[in-house]
C-alpha cells in the first residue's frame, strides 16, 4: 500500500470516527431531554391515533381527515410490534423513531455538503444540523419533520447526482409529499433544473416525462387511499385549497365564511394581496432572523455576505441555481402561514439544510484562513455549547408536565364536558382520547370533552398570540356551555383563559352555582388546579 492510499484510509477512518462521534452525541442528547412519562399532545396525538388504528385494525382508518398521513403509515409498521402495551410504551416508540431519523439525517446531510466543500467540513456542516437546538426539540415529538427533512435532503443528494440515481431522487421527493403536501412544489425547481442541467440531452423530454412519471406513480397509491377513505386526495386538493384561499380572500377580497376569523388581514371586500405580503414577508424576516439563533447567528450573516460577492455569483453551477430555487419555492408555505397570522418555525425546518450550507461556507474560509485543526475542533466545541445553553434555557419542567397531564385525566374523567384553554399542556384531547385504553377514541372526537370560550387565536409580531373570546362574561360562556354540553369549571393558579374564568380561582366562594369538586393542592400535586360542578339549577336561580 503506498504512502497516499495509507494517508487516504487514516482520513477515512477519522472521519467515520467524527461522525460517530457527532452521532453519539446527538443521540446523547436527545435522549437527555426526552421527555420520559410525558404524553403526546397537539399534532403528534392525531399522528398516534392514525398510526394506532391502522396497527390495530390492519388497514386505513375511513374518515378520518389527516392530509399528511405518511408519518404515521410509516410508524404504525413498528407499533404492529407492540401488541396491547401500555399507552406510554407506544408514545416512547413514536419519539424514539423520530430521534433516530432525525439524527440519521446527517448521512444525507453529509452527502449535500460534499457537493460543495471538503470531507471535514461536510462532517461540520452535518453536526451543525443535528446538533441544532430546534432541530433536537422538535425531533423528540414524535411528529413528521423529521422524516420529511430526511427525504428531502436525501432527494437533494440524489438530484446532483451523475448516475441512474438521480432518478430515484424524484422517488425520494415523492414519499416527501406524502409525509408533508407542501413539498409538492419542489417539482417545480426540479423540473427546471432538469431542463437546464439536460440543455445538451437529445433525450431530455423523454427523460423528463419519466421522471415525472416516477413521481406521480409514486404519489398515486396514496392519494387514491385518502381519496377513499378521506374523500380527498390530501395532495393537490391541499394545494389548490391554498392557492384559492389567497385568491378568495386576499385578492377578491370575499368576507371569510365566517366572521369570526381574521386570517387574511385587511379590509373586507377590498383587495387586500398587499396586506397578506406585507404581513407574510414582515413576520418571515422575523422568524429566519429568530432560528438564526444561538448557533447560526454567529456564521449565516457572513455567509450571505459572501454568497453575493460578484466572484461567488459568477462561479454558479447547476447546484447553486438548484438550492435558490428550492428556497424560493419552499418558502412559499411559510409566506402562505405568516400571511393568514400562523407562526410555526417548524415550517423553517426545510431551509435548515441550505442555512448550514451558507455556514460552511464561513468555516470553510475560516479553516483556509487558519490551517489549524484545533480552530475546527473549537467550532465543533461552539456548537455543542451553545446547544445545551439554548436547550437549558428553554429546558420544560416534565415533572411539572406529567402533573398536569394527570390532573387533566381526573378533569375529563369526572366530566362530560370541561372548559378549554384553562389548564397547562393541550392534555384535554389527548386524555379524553385514552380515557378506556386500549380502545381510544379519535382526537376530533376526543375535542368534544371540551368547549372553548375562544373563536379565535393569531400571532401578532408586537404583542405575540392575540385571542377572541366568544363570550364576554362567565354566565354567557356558562350559557352558551349549557347548550353544548359544558358540565364543568376548571381553572388552575397560572393566568390560563380568559380573566372572567379565572376570577373563579380567586373568588370562588362568590360563585354560589359552582360546587368545587376537586382540589389539586389537597391531593398533595404541586400544579395548582380547581374544578368545578355548574350547578344549574342554581345558576338559572340567579339569573
């Protein structure tokens, strides 16, 4: 073996050592925040409750509305696994599949990097992206980022590939789809950039049309599945559902169809396009300015500066065009949030993979600047810290979690109906849904075990989550609750709902119609909650 092959095989073996290494401390962790005895909420409950049917009955549950069924079809392949466990073994394995592909995803990240920088800077570069703080949070929910980034970076990979591979990336951004609609529109960048890397390609158009064959094959099966089962694709008719919204609403200016709703801003009956931008673009800023912390703030800007240097912008590949495309077109599923007043920075999860690319290229100047090893190794050592600086500062008391989570169990257990909003964690749905496990009930009717004095929530850049209540007093909400099944109060001590509910806690004794039931503090919790019976016959008496 000569000297050369000898100094090749040592940098493998170091490298395969760094991402070990880097993997291992992903791994770590994650599961050092994972959230143990803590059950799913929101999102994620929807996610289990589909996965559950279809492992339990063996086939697609009917009528059962979940565009982005593909995470759970997925992970109900490993809960057939489980037989009749416990609730909490089948959430421990939602999370523990999510953290596995979510750190898995630094082989493919580590692949993009190559396309464009060094071995040692491509294992950076897939560090920065596992070891991101948000990216740890969210992967330990159970939900579907994770394995939607894991075949979108893949189907990136596969694209610029030279080989036949490069036709399984349209496989690859096909299952993308499946798992999240929104990704449908990276065909339109991967059209493109077929045409314009094929310009010399006879075959072009025959090839393009089996690509694009490939793909819609690929998504059929599963849209005629929820065409059966949910009486829509989950697909096309999502997207399309966007487009006429912003058509309907922002461009005609059409009242929304119900009054209540304040999604697009601007005044009704007007064109008001103008005002979805400006509020989309504006909150947009605010949020790619808000991921950049802790660990991209201190490379993207820099990186940007350097992107559109005249040399940079002149050196352009296929590649390049690729990736710009991709972040214009991605970005139109936050533009289209933002603009009805949603902010999820999940939604930035997808442009994760391009900001870390415009961050190696930072470090790539820094390692060609300062040929030191060492200077790499106390970047990695940044990344690391900053982490678990970010993660202990936004660290959630799962002590704190699983109280609440118990006593939400006793308020749905010892009611009909309870108020919603007033108790700390989203558990109503999720705790009326297993409330006689193993059989569970779906989560839309799991939401009917509460009522809400909200009509609406949205996000204002100012003054964050702005609420409407749909009643302005606690005997129109009690009246309102009567007619809708409402049987009981709960209220706890940390400002939950609305003011006129809350002076319940406080003031109980002036409410003679409400007969307290039950008393956290007295059965030794530390979380602070009271519910109680509406006795109607007295509140009808005061009235």
């Amino acid at each position: 073996m000569s000297e050369l092959e000898i100094s090749k095989e040592i940098s493998n073996r170091f490298l395969v050592l760094g991402i070990s290494g880097i993997i291992t401390i992903g791994f770590f962790i994650r599961f050092l925040y994972f959230p143990y005895d803590v059950p799913i909420s929101l999102d994620a409950s929807y996610y289990f409750s589909y996965a559950y049917e279809i492992a339990k009955e063996g086939r697609f549950p009917e009528n059962f509305i979940l565009a982005n069924n593909g995470w759970p079809t997925f992970l109900s392949l490993f809960f057939k696994t489980l037989g009749t466990n416990e609730f909490q073994t089948f959430v421990d394995l939602q999370r523990t599949l999510s953290i596995v592909i979510s750190v898995a995803t630094i082989i493919p990240m580590y692949f993009l990097c190559r396309n464009f920088f060094s071995k040692i800077i491509s294992v950076i570069g897939g560090a920065l992206l596992i070891l991101e703080p948000r990216i740890i949070s969210n992967s330990i929910l159970g939900i579907t980022e994770p394995l939607f980034n894991f075949l979108i970076i893949t189907s990136l990979v596969l694209f610029f590939t030279k080989t036949k591979l490069f036709y399984v990336s349209f496989i690859i951004l096909a299952l993308a789809v499946i798992i999240r609609y929104e990704a449908l529109v990276i065909i339109i960048p991967f059209s493109i950039m077929f045409f314009i890397r094929s310009k010399k390609d006879d075959k072009k158009i025959f090839r393009y049309i089996l690509c694009l064959g490939i793909f819609i094959l690929v998504l059929c099966p599963m849209a005629m599945i929820r065409i059966d089962t949910m009486g829509s694709d989950g697909i096309v008719s999502h997207v399309y559902g966007g487009i006429n919204a912003v058509s309907k609403y922002a461009i005609q200016g059409t009242p929304l169809d119900s009054p209540d709703v304040d999604d697009f801003p601007g005044e009704q009956n007007t064109f008001r396009l103008h005002n979805f931008l400006s509020v989309g673009f504006s909150s947009m800023f605010f949020s790619l300015g808000l991921i950049q912390i802790p660990i991209f703030i201190l490379f993207f800007p820099l990186g940007i500066l350097l992107v559109i240097k005249k040399d940079k912008l002149k050196n352009m590949n296929y590649k390049h065009v690729t990736l710009i495309l991709f972040v214009i077109f991605a970005s139109l599923t936050m533009l289209y949030a933002h603009g009805r007043g949603i902010m999820e920075i999940r939604y930035y999860l997808i442009l994760y993979p391009i900001i870390v690319l415009i961050c190696c290229i930072v470090i790539q100047r820094i390692n060609q600047r300062i040929r030191n090893k060492t200077m790499l190794g106390l970047i990695l050592g940044f990344i690391i810290i900053a982490t678990f600086v970010y993660l202990e500062y936004k660290k959630i008391d799962y002590e704190f979690e699983r109280e609440a989570f118990e006593i939400t169990s006793i308020a749905t257990n010892i009611s009909d109906k309870i108020n919603a909003g007033s108790l700390h964690g989203s558990y109503i749905t999720t705790a009326s849904m297993i409330e006689k496990w193993p059989e569970i009930k779906r989560p839309p009717e799991a939401k009917m075990a509460k009522f809400s004095p909200y009509t609406a929530c949205k996000f204002d850049l100012e003054i964050g989550e702005v609420c409407k209540f749909g009643s302005d007093s606690l005997e129109e909400f009690i009246s309102k609750g009567k007619e809708n099944g409402l049987d009981h109060i709960v209220v706890d001590s940390r400002d939950h709902g609305p003011k006129y509910i809350q002076d319940i806690f406080l003031n109980e004794k002036k409410y003679s119609y409400l007969d307290k039931v039950f008393d956290s503090k007295e059965e030794g919790y530390s979380y602070h909650v009271k519910i109680f019976w509406i006795n109607f016959e007295k509140f009808e008496g005061v009235d």
